[in-house]
C-alpha cells in the first residue's frame, strides 16, 4: 500500500455514546483514536441529537482534529441518512430539525418526514445510508433536495458479500447520479468495545444478548479502522471522496455567537447605563440614610467588572426574575458570590448585607475566563412553578428552555441492565442492589457479590462486573437539569436543539450545565427551596395573629441573644441547615454567638472540612484550646474570620493569591480543579505551583502541606461562603420564628412537607415538648391545611389539617372545609351530601379518627359510614334510619396503632410509653433518663427506628436515631458489629440498644455494643389479652 | 414464604415474608414454589380413597375434603372407629391432614383447619362450637375481614351483636346467609366428587437427577397416589405408563406389566425399580408421570376402552413407524437459530419443529462436527489438495458471552478437484481450519 495515501481518510458516520444505547465509545475517545490514527476530520453524527458534540468539540480542540457537527436520521418511512453542517447556518438548519422531530415526539424518541427534511436541505450535506434492497427513487430525491450536496454511503464491514455489496452500490450511484463516498457507521472508537456495544444492543432491545441473534453486529468492523485496513477494502476513490467533503466542513463551533436578551433594556439606555440606574435605586431602597462608604467603592468596583466583561445583561435578567416573585410574592433568595455581591444586594436578588460579610466576588467573575457567572436562586418551593411560567412566557419557548440533565450510568444500574443483558434473573439482581445499598467504592463490589452470595470468581459474575464497569459512567438518558434556565435573544433552537422532558410542558435543550459553561451560553438556576415556603407562610401567620401588616424577612431583629442560646442548646428541630443530627452535636460545642458563627456552622459540618481535618483545630482554637497564629499579615488577614483554619473555598482561592501568587483567574482554576480531582488529576499540578509559590514567598514547607492537604479534603466537597452567608441567614430566620413563634412555625412547617429532616409525627412532638396545644384532625373544625386556634394562651394552639391524613384528596378536603356550616356539620348525612364525598373518603376519615365528633370512636364512625344510602333518588331522601349499635371500644394501643397507620403520627400516646413498664422491666431506659447518664456509663435503651445513616466520612460506622416518649437518643453502631447484627441493624423498627454512654457536654451518644430487634413488641400493642388464646 | 425450614428460620426468615424479603436474610436460600396444579391433583386423588368410607366425598378447595359420614356411621360403627381407620390409612399413605366433624359442611371446614379435633354432633351445639374461632383466621374474602377487624370484631361470637340488615347492607346479602350455612340455619347443598375413569399424574422433581434412588422415591410416591385412587373405588390397574421428562425436554417413556391386576404400591415400584435399573437415562430426569388409562376389577376385567387414534398421514405415519424403531429421539428435525456462529446458528429440534427463515451469508450444506485443523504446504493451505482462495474474508467475531466466543475470517476455498470448501483463519492464532464442505 502506499503509504502517502493512507492518511486521507475523514470519517464522516460515528456515533457516540449520546446515541443511548447504541455508541459504546465517549466523543472525547473517539476524538482522541481519531486523531492518533491520523484522521483528516471525525464527524460526530449521533441519532437526533446534539447533546455529544460540546465534548467532541473540546476534545477535538485538545487534540487538533477538525470536527464536523452532524446527525443520523432514520425518518418515518424508513429513509435513513446522515445530515452534515458546513457552516453555521447550516448548523441552525440541522439543530431546528432535529429541534422538530424530537418536538414532534415523546422523550427519548423522535419523529421525522420527508417534507421537514426538505425544508431544511437548503445548506446541508446528506449521506445516504442504502438498505439492503436500495430505491432508486430514494437516492433521486435526495439528489434533487441536496443538489451537489448528496453522497451515497458506502459502509463495508467484511462480511460474506461485500464484493458484490460494493458493486451494487457503485451502479446504483450511478443509477441516482449521487458520487459514492466511504464511511464507517462507527458505534466504538476500538474494536475491543464490541462486547460493551452487544450488551447495550441487548439493553435496547430489552432481552438477554443471547437472544439477540442476528440483531448484534456480526463482527467488531463498527470501530475507527486504520487507514490501512480501509484501504484494504475500500476503492481508492471512495476514501478520497471523504476528504474532499471534508474539506468543505468548516469549523464554528468556537463561536456560536450567544446573544443575551435585549428587551430588558428601557429605550434610549444600554444594559450597562440601565444596571447602574437600577443599582442606585436600589441603594437607596436599602440605606435610606446613604450607603456606607465601603459599599459605594465595593459596588463601583463591581460594576466596573461586570462592564468590563459585558455581563450586564445576565445581571438584568436575573433582577427581571427575582422582581416578579416579588410583585408576587413569592420569597426568594439568591446564592453564589455573584449572587452576594453588593449589587445584588441592591438589585434585591439576596439579602446579605455586603457590609456584613467579606466576600470574594472574583469567585464567580474573572477577566481571564470567558464563562459567565452562575446566580443561583432559591424561590418557595411549592410556588417556583410560577416563576417558571413566568420565564416562558416573558421570553417564549423558543427563546428559553431548561438545560439537561444527563443521567448516566451508577453501579446500581449499571449492573442491573448489563445483569439482565447477561441473562441473570430479577431475583438476583435484586439481591445484587440490594447489597449495594451501603457501598460506594467499587472496589468493595466483589466483596458485596460474595457477601450476596456469588461466585465472584465464576465467569458470568467475572463478565458482570467487567462489563458493568464498563458501562459506569456511559450516559443513559437527558433529563432535566433541576432549575437551569437557558434564555437567549434569537431562538434557542438554532443554537442547540431542545427536546420535550418527561413532565408535560417541558422542554430542554439537549446541553448540560457543563456544556453551556463551556459554549459561554447564560444559564439562570431558578431552584426550589421548601424553607422559604415555611418562613413565608409562618410571616403571614405571625402577621394573621398580631394583626399587623404582612411581617418581611427584613422585618426580623438581627443577633437575637435568646435565638443563639437556642441554636447552642441543639434545639433546632425544624430550623434550615443545622436540623441534622451532625449539625445537632456540633452545635453545642460551637455555640454560635453571632450571625457569622452561623455562616461557619453551616460551612463547617461537610464533608470537604470533616475530611480536610478543619473541623477540630477550629474548634480546639474556638474554645482557646489551641493557639491562633499566622505566617504572614496576608493570610492573617484572609484566614482571621476563621481562627486561621481555611473553612471556604473563597478562602483557598484567597491565599493562594496572596501567598503563592496566583491570579485571581488562577486561582478559579485551582477552585475548579479542586471539584474535579479524583477525576482529572489536574489539581496535583496547581499543588505543586502553590507549594512553589509558597516556599518562594518565605513560607514554611508544613505550612504549605497543610494547605495542600486541606484543598484535597475539599474536594468535591467543599463549600463556598457565599452560600453559606446566604443558607445563614435562613438559619437565623427560621430560629427566629421557632424561638418567638413556635406555634406558626411548626403549622407552617407541616403545611409545606415534604421538606427537611423530620417527619410530620416528629415536628408536632417537638412542639408538644415546647408547650404547644396540638389538637387531632376533625371534619368539624379542620381545614385542609394545618391552622392556629386562639385558646388564650401566650402561644395558639395547633389544629392538624385534613392534609395529614394519607391517602386523603386535597379537593376532598378542601371540600370538607369550603362547606363547613359556621355551626358545623348535623350529621354524617349532611357532611356526605355538602362536601360531595364518596364511600371511600368516607372511610378514610373514619380510619382517621376524624369523624369523632359526629359519630363517635373510629368503629362507631365505620359502621355508620358503612350504613349510609349514598346513590339514592330525591324520593328517597328520607332514607329509614338504622338502630344504633354499640361496638367494643378499641383499647389505647389500637387506637394509637391506627392513628399512625392513618397519619403516621398520634397525639395520643407514644407507643413506647404504653410499652414502658415492660421496658423498665427490662432496665431498657428512655432517652431523657440516658441524657442524665455519666460519660463511659454502661446503658441499655430501646426506641422507635427513625433514621439510619451511614456518612461517607464516618468509615463504616452507622448512626442510628431511636425515638421514645421523652425525645431522641442518638446510637454509634462500628462497623464490625453492624456486619455481624446486619439483621437487627437494619431490620428492626424497634431496637434495643446494650451499650456505653459517650458524653461530651451536652452532646450523648449511646455506643451500641450489642443490638436487640424488639419490633415484636409493637404488634403486642393492637392485642387485647382477656381474648387471645 | 409458606413455610421454611429451622435453618432458614435460625437467619430471621418467617412464614408470610416476601421472598425478595427473605432473600436478603439468607442469601442462599432454596425457594421451591408452590405447584397449585398438583395440590389439586392430589386432592382429588384423596378424594377418590376417601370413597371407600363414603359414597359422598365433595371437594373443598384449596385443601379441604368433605365426607359425609352421617350415613355410614352404622357401617363402621361409630364415629370413634370410622375417625381412627380414616386417621390409620392417613398415615399409612404418609399424608398428614387436620380433621374436624361438624353438621354442617363450613363449620367442619373451619373448625378442621382452626380447631383439629373439635367433633360437634348436633346443630345446636354449632354456635357454640364456632363462637371462639378468631374472625383473622377465617377463610373469608380479604375485604370481609378488614371491614369486621375495623368494626373491633374479634371472634366469629362478636358478628352476632351486628344487626343482620346491616351487615348484609355493608358485606353484601351473600355474608349473613353463609354465617347462617355454618350455622346449619340454611342448606348448604355441594357437589359430589366424581372419580374419573383414568388416573394420569406428573410430578415435577425439585432437583433433575438420573439415580435410581431417587427416582424410586419419586415413583413410589406416584403409585402411593395411584393406589389410594385404586382403593376408593375398589379397582386395579394391569399396565402402567411411565414417563420421565429430562432437561433437554426429550422424553423417556417404560411401559409397566403388572402381570395381573392390582392395586398394590409395593407390586408397583418392584416392577419399576427393576425396569429403571435396567434403563440408561440419556439425561437427569426434571418431571416424572404415570398414566393408568385402563382400569380393572380386580376380576381382571378391562373397565373402559378408549377408541383408535386418527387415521395418519403417511409422513406422520413413516415418522410414527420411525421413532417407534428407532427411537423418538433417533429421528429430528435441523432448525435454524439466530447466532452469527456458525456452530451455534443450528439445533436439533423435535420432529416437525418450524425454522425462523433467517438472512445470512452463503453457508455450506454440510458443517464439520468439529473445525478440522488446516496445514499449510509450500506456503498453500492444503487438505488432500491446495486450495485457493475465492471470496473475501467473512469476518465473524461474536459470543463472547457463553464462553464459546469466536473471531474468524471465513472463506470459500477451492482445490483442483473442484471441491469447494468453508474454512477460516483464526484471527486470535492465525491459525486454519476447514468448518464445512459445499454441495
């Protein structure tokens, strides 16, 4: 062969893995094999879609290849063929097409004519791809809808007759008048992927790879050949043919050319003139008096940036946003550095004081990078729907679409679908899952395999685990980003296709966050957050009850002692952020004093410190354990706030600025790296320049390591103190309300479940602790939301909603309500025919308790529900009435069985305190006689299962939470003997605990030596002993 | 879960768990499944033994049986003696059942499966006999119980503080009528259970094997059946068909003289035990199954006499006369399977079994059993004769997943003879071999 020849060759028909469930190989693996073998050109051409060509194009970057965007299309009649884009235009044309045939379909499927095709041939290259028994017709209307534009696919792959294959295909290019070109169908960028692309046929098709058959590829040919195999089997022409085309591709990707939208812009003023107008009124909104000094220069210096790298209208735009949940009032918070800058805060997007916090705005801008900043925005949960429709319709769909999500691959169902690829039974896979519950590593999978009873030896397990490894990480399907919003002056669709999502009324464009971070595209996260929903709802309640106008977040008193002495005593059951148990026991031995204590507590009780070992030198510093010195006046200066231990990324990034010389846009790059390093490995080279740095700097070696280590501890981990400041001041409002509202708070907090930590049985009894009247739901006095009741108490009592009963509609129960006569209801016949409700509603109320008060204890009430006449004519309205009937009284522990069965709460009784005297029997203690207990003290205590954890941090060991009548005891369970009690640890829903009480202040622990499963107990509960034999 | 066995019971496993449930307490845990088909069968046979004490057996499915006694007393004299003998031939046959006597054929059935033992002679001491049953444990619709257990009803007792109206307005009308059936307040007539006139039975083993022993165990407890059916009705059999299922679904089926008739179970297996001692098992057996298609009074007279088969085609009949010769499994049919291997892309199939029409490359009629190794002379392949290459490489690279994965370059090959062959070259080894040979 010769040699000059074999590297004209451009491939012009590769799939990546953005083709789900057909490519077996990543763009960026594709680029980088297409490159080594000396491609002219590697077109990226997945079915319908986009979503591959962001990383293609970086790679392609990376390695000097040159790119061509394309698509395979299979259209409604069976027309198959690959569209390619010369040119930007041309590249809108392909992505509006593809925009419409994924329009035109459900999520993950498309659907495609000829005339749409058509309409879009204008500036496209096609290649058809012939079936085996080709239509002339076909190649003619091709060639006559893309004239000097259409090619016929030549695509061999050694199989038995391929000889006359290639024969019959260069006549019927004659036949059509289409040149013929060669190209590959490549699925893998290595033949050695062929078993991974045979499982992911199997996956498609949904049966075993053995019963695929004939619907596998014969051989591994699918893969980027050699030049010197193609030229094996190939015609000469044929391959020159791609190069030529090739050469007519060229390269636009690096720019799109994105527009902000313009209309947010009054006339006659520039974005830039309109931020500044909005910044000042806002600043004087916010400093009635005059903003301080420090403000004024901050600000200038902001607006100066954002100028400079003509953000203004990313700015605007999320102003638009922030201020129409506000007409609405829909409470909303922004986050991110960007977020808690000065003119953010004067735009009203947050409401951390920028006088208060020292934040670094560089973090989210910098001259040296080209991506836009990131603002997050947090709005009620339950009303960010609102918002959303707001978007669409303030921009159209056309200009405004979220992004994608892409769902890949995880070890679970990695090896669940190639399990099933390999033939092995639900059953065991189930079992496979299920082990995999705790574990996270994958070098732990053999182990877990053997634990669930395979043969990790055995070949089929042996394939399992290759193949699933395989398959880790592979992209399964796009889903949406969960509040990315894309937003764009021209239409979207010609910059990146959008599809449906699964949620009606969706759609999305087929880019992820990372894609639209590398293309420059504006992306506002619009998020949900069900504190705010709380907070606002507990406002309207305070206001309600002190009849004063609707109180606002800014209304709340700053650095209220009583609510710090609060949060120090642990009593933060409900309270945003620091409600967890972790953040439970290092309250206590924090003991914020201040707002920015809070700031700290938020940051420090993460993964990124725990593992970074930040969390005891602070605290050791903060109670005076521990000296506090620093180097240098710079990092003294940069690390003061935080007793000289780096708690914030802003922190890092700052030190290595001042201490190691880095730029500000470097050091973004070392923030960067760190949230990808177990990934990339790019961190250890930024290591070595700060260590570097340092030295150079007159820095001590142990200085500098400890640094390092602290960065790695950071990792994926690590927290921003913008957001912190931001999650803050949530924390410090919601203690607020539950120090001096506990009443509202709680009532608001059920009204917005599901959130948080707690469930509803919890939240009620730790207001009942408070001293707080709680009242049982009932059809007489109930709304479907949880209500205040004035009873003449310093706080109001609690009436539970009818929305706590499961199973319970809302329209059902707002009935109930709406109809209510101002006495209440005369009888069960009249609540059935006012409120309109069926049989079963009926009964769920009777199951609830809820109808006590017209007919009496649940039995009673069933019976009766059970005897009404529900489909009679008028005539017989008069329907005769049955004698009534007295029914056994259900005993306390039925009752308060059925309560939670019912809403998984009572106000009864605890079920543990009906069970004490035989606990105390057993010297099994309750939780308030463990907290008297002395530090090393053996202790036996015994609870309701509520939580199981088992932190990545913590090596193994589970934390187990026991709820009794008198509060919560908090169990340590090693590793070693939750391997060995597996059973009790995760079985039991009662537990008896046999250990060693660990006592630090106010902070206990019950550390289990040995587990009991008393779940048995609970069933004696609906037992009535004089009748059971 | 139904059942299980001290050893799953020790790991936490209980009756009533849900199998993935006990799955993850005992990882190794053998699950046999509950066969409701073959619960049925046996009932019947029961059934059919049990006539022998009564003329009028009915069946209660699931697992109950009715015998009306009242009758027949007199003949067994007693109660007492009539419950001891039907107790002995229980045992005898290794069957362990509850028994309960009442008038009424619920009561019985309740009181057999809740209270064992419990003999109630009159009506009226019916209410009183059910008033301690725990209304959970009836056998009574899923809905039923959950309304009563709402209401606070605890024991059958309790339902009668209800007003009957009302239950019957809140259960509906057929509830109070069955509590009165119990109750022996209305009739509760059944059908009786007609034996049929051939006995047929398979049991599926848990566990395929091909020892004697085992199969011994298996077939005795086949005939054990046969026997009880044969005694109720006071016949025998003279021949027997048995049939062993093996894993490959091919069959192998022994016919059994029994030289006269008879209905003894230990005649039987020493017959069979012999005959399987003799025979060799192509495979491990999966399902073992007797027909006895023709019964016999004891006299040795035929009892029913089925009529000829239909009139076959002549292929049918050729291959009829075939298997019958040679054997079934001597005569088969080639299908295709899709497989990209050429080894793999065929099976024997039952006689008769369709073939998928399935588009590959040209194949050679004729496919070594086993790839033959190719030499090369003079730098030719040779096999008796150079060959030569004719057609490009057919490149197959497949079936990694079964461990019999293969990548070869096929080609046709020609010699100076004319013939044409299928070969391939190894593409892990480069090695050659002849597959096939073309017509």
């Amino acid at each position: 062969m010769p040699a000059a020849d074999q590297a004209t060759y451009a491939e012009l028909h590769c799939l990546s893995c953005f083709s789900f469930q057909r490519g077996a190989s990543h763009a960026d693996e594709l680029v980088e094999r297409a490159a080594k073998l000396g491609y002219q050109a590697l077109a990226i051409t997945d079915e319908c879609s986009l979503a591959g060509i962001v990383r293609a194009h970086l790679a392609a970057q990376k390695h000097g290849l040159q790119l061509i965007v394309g698509s395979e299309l299979t259209l409604d009649d069976g027309l198959r063929l690959v569209l390619l884009a010369p040119d930007r235009e041309a590249y809108g044309d392909l992505s509006q097409l593809i925009t419409l045939g994924r329009r035109n379909a459900n999520k993950g499927s498309y659907q495609l004519d000829r005339a749409a095709v058509a309409r879009h041939a204008g500036r496209l290259l096609a290649l058809w791809l012939p079936p085996a028994l080709p239509d002339t017709a076909d190649g003619l209307w091709l060639g006559q809808h893309f004239p000097d534009r259409a090619w016929l696919a030549v695509e061999l792959f050694q199989e038995a007759d391929d000889g006359n294959r290639l024969s019959a295909l260069l006549q019927l290019g004659q036949q059509c008048g289409l040149p013929c070109v060669a190209s590959g169908d490549v699925h893998m960028h290595v033949r050695s992927r062929r078993a991974l692309q045979d499982v992911m046929t199997a996956i498609r098709l949904g049966r075993p790879v053995a019963e695929c058959g004939l619907a596998l590829f014969p051989n591994g040919e699918r893969h980027l050949r050699s030049p010197w195999a193609l030229a094996h089997i190939y015609p000469r022409a044929l391959l020159a043919e791609t190069v030529r085309i090739a050469q007519r591709c060229g390269q636009f990707l690096a720019d799109l050319g994105y527009e902000y939208p313009a209309e947010l812009v009054p006339e006659g003023a520039t974005p830039a003139s309109h931020l500044c107008t909005l910044t000042e009124i806002g600043l004087n909104q916010r400093y009635p008096a005059g903003a301080p000094e420090k403000v004024r220069r901050q600000i200038a210096h902001e607006l100066a940036l954002i100028t400079r790298l003509r953000y203004e209208s990313f700015f605007l735009t999320v102003h638009d946003i922030v201020a129409y949940a506000r007409s609405q009032k829909i409470l909303c918070q922004g986050r991110g550095s960007a977020a808690n800058s000065a003119v953010c805060f004067a735009l009203g997007i947050t409401e951390v004081d920028p006088d208060r916090s020292n934040l670094l705005f560089e973090r989210f801008l910098s001259q040296e990078r080209q991506e836009p900043p990131d603002i997050d925005v947090d709005f009620e949960h339950d009303r960010r729907e609102e918002v959303i429709q707001y978007i669409y319709k303030r921009y159209g769909r056309e200009r405004a679409a979220l992004a994608a999500t892409v769902i890949t691959y995880r070890p679970r169902s990695a090896l669940r679908d190639v399990g099933r690829a390999l033939g092995f039974d639900e059953e065991q896979l189930d079992q496979i899952s299920k082990t995999l519950a705790w574990w996270d590593s994958r070098a732990e999978l053999p182990k877990r395999l053997q634990e669930a009873g395979f043969d990790p030896e055995s070949r089929s397990v042996q394939l399992l685990l290759r193949l699933a490894q395989g398959l880790m990480r592979f992209p399964r399907h796009l889903s949406q980003h969960v509040g990315g919003f894309v937003i764009s002056h021209s239409p979207l669709a010609r910059l990146v296709p959008i599809e449906n999502a699964a949620m009606p009324d969706r759609t999305v464009i087929q880019w992820d966050k990372d894609d639209l971070d590398a293309m420059g595209l504006l992306k506002v996260d619009v998020l949900a957050l069900g504190m705010l929903s709380a907070i606002r709802r507990t406002l309207a309640l305070v206001s309600a009850i002190r009849q004063q106008p609707l109180m606002r977040m800014a209304d709340i008193p700053a650095e209220d002692p009583q609510v710090y002495e609060m949060i120090g005593h642990a009593d933060t059951v409900g309270l945003f952020q620091i409600e967890s148990r972790a953040q439970m026991s290092m309250l206590p031995r924090l003991k914020p004093k201040t707002f920015y204590d809070l700031v700290i507590e938020v940051a420090i009780v993460r993964p990124g410190p725990i593992q970074g070992g930040m969390v005891h030198p602070y605290l050791r510093r903060r109670q005076g354990l521990e000296p506090v010195d620093y180097p240098s006046e710079a990092v003294k200066k940069t690390l003061e706030r935080t007793l000289g231990v780096p708690i914030f990324q802003e922190q890092v990034m700052q030190l290595a600025i001042d201490a190691a010389d880095f730029t500000p846009g470097e050091a973004d790059q070392l923030r960067r790296s760190m949230g990808s390093w177990r990934r990339t490995g790019e961190l250890a080279d930024y290591q070595a320049r700060l260590v570097t740095g340092m030295l150079a700097n007159g820095y001590t070696q142990e200085f500098a390591d400890r640094l390092c280590k602290q960065i790695e501890g950071f990792s994926e981990y690590g927290f921003p103190e913008s957001h912190a400041a931001s999650f803050a001041l949530l924390v410090y409002v919601s203690g607020w309300l539950k120090r001096h509202e506990p009443a509202a708070f709680t009532c608001a907090l059920l009204n917005s479940l599901p959130m948080g930590f707690y469930s509803a049985s919890q939240l009620i009894q730790d207001a009942k602790r408070h001293g707080i009247v709680v009242h049982p739901v009932d059809v007489q006095r109930s709304d479907w939301d949880c209500t205040l009741e004035d009873e003449q108490r310093p706080q109001h009592a609690l009436r539970l909603g009818l929305r706590l009963i499961s199973g319970l509609g809302r329209g059902v129960g707002e009935r109930i309500a709406a109809h209510r006569p101002a006495a209440g209801y005369d009888s069960l016949v009249q609540l059935q025919r006012l409120a309109g409700l069926d049989k079963r509603s009926l009964g769920i109320l009777a199951d609830a308790d809820a109808l006590a008060s017209l007919a009496g204890n649940r039995r009673q009430a069933r019976w009766q529900v059970g005897g009404l006449q529900l489909k009679q004519d008028l005539v017989g309205m008069a329907a005769k009435a049955e004698a009534a009937i007295t029914l056994p009284l259900p005993s306390l522990g039925q009752q308060v069985l059925e309560d939670y069965r019912s809403q998984g709460l009572t106000l009864r009784a605890h079920p543990l305190s009906l069970l004490r005297p035989h606990l105390s029997r057993n010297r099994l203690l309750s939780a308030a006689e463990l907290r008297a207990c002395q530090h090393g003290q053996p202790a036996r205590a015994c609870g309701i299962v509520v939580g199981r954890q088992r932190p990545g941090t913590a090596s193994g060991v589970t934390f187990v939470t026991l709820e009794d009548e008198t509060g919560n005891t908090n169990v340590i369970v090693w590793q070693d003997l939750g391997e060995r009690q597996r059973k009790e640890l995760l079985g039991a829903r009662l537990l008896a605990v046999y250990g060693v009480v660990q006592r630090e202040g106010e902070v206990v622990h019950l550390l289990a030596k040995r587990l009991a499963d008393k779940s048995e107990l609970l069933g004696t509960l609906s037992v009535e002993s004089r009748d059971f034999h | 879960m139904l059942i299980c066995n001290a050893a799953a019971q020790a790991l936490g496993v209980k009756p009533g768990m849900r199998r993935a449930a006990a799955m993850t307490l005992a990882a190794n845990l053998r699950i046999a499944r509950r066969q409701p088909q073959q619960e049925l069968a046996l009932l019947e046979s029961l059934a059919a033994w049990s006539l022998q004490y009564t003329p009028t057996v009915c069946l209660a499915p699931p697992h109950g049986l009715l015998l009306e006694i009242e009758g027949c007393l007199r003949y067994f004299k007693g109660l007492g003696r009539l419950r001891k003998l039907i107790a002995q031939g229980l045992v005898e046959h290794g069957w362990a059942a509850q028994m309960a006597a009442a008038p009424s054929p619920l009561a019985a059935t309740w009181l057999a499966q809740l209270r064992p033992q419990t003999v109630i002679r009159s009506p009226e001491g019916l209410a009183d006999g059910l008033a301690s049953l725990p209304i959970a444990a009836l056998p009574w619709p899923d809905d039923t119980l959950r309304q009563l257990q709402a209401l606070g009803m605890r024991q059958f007792a309790d339902i009668h503080s209800l007003p009957r109206d009302g239950l019957a307005h809140r259960l509906g009308h057929a509830f109070p009528c069955m509590l009165d059936q119990a109750l022996g307040l209305q009739p509760d007539p059944r059908d009786p259970f007609e034996p049929p006139d051939r006995f047929e039975r398979t049991v599926a083993l848990n566990w395929a094997t091909d020892q004697v022993e085992a199969l011994g165990f298996v077939a005795k407890r086949l005939f054990t059946e046969l026997a009880a059916f044969l005694m109720g009705r006071g016949l025998g059999v003279q021949q027997l068909h048995l049939t062993m299922q093996h894993e490959d679904s091919s069959k192998t089926e022994v016919t059994l003289g029994l030289g006269k008739p008879t209905r003894a179970a230990d005649a039987m297996l020493a017959i069979c035990r012999e005959r399987l001692a003799r025979l060799v098992l192509p495979a491990p057996v999966e399902a073992m199954g007797i027909l006895a298609d023709q019964l016999h009074r004891l006299d040795g007279q035929v009892l029913t006499l089925f009529g000829n088969a239909n009139q076959a085609e002549d292929f049918d009949l050729l291959r009829a006369r075939l298997m019958a010769r040679l054997g079934e499994e001597a005569v088969q049919s080639i299908v295709c399977v899709a497989d990209h291997r050429p080894e793999h892309a065929w099976r024997w199939a039952p006689c008769g079994s369709a073939s998928p029409q399935l588009t590959l490359g040209e194949r050679p009629a004729w496919l070594l059993p086993e790839p033959q190794s190719l030499e090369l002379r003079d730098g030719h392949l040779w096999h008796g004769e150079p060959l030569q290459l004719l057609t490009r490489a057919e490149r197959i690279e497949s079936g990694w997943w079964d461990g019999d994965g293969v990548t070869r370059d096929y080609y046709q090959a020609q010699g100076a003879s004319g013939r044409r062959y299928w070969i391939y070259q190894q593409r892990s080894t480069d090695s050659w071999y002849l597959h096939g040979l073309f017509a």
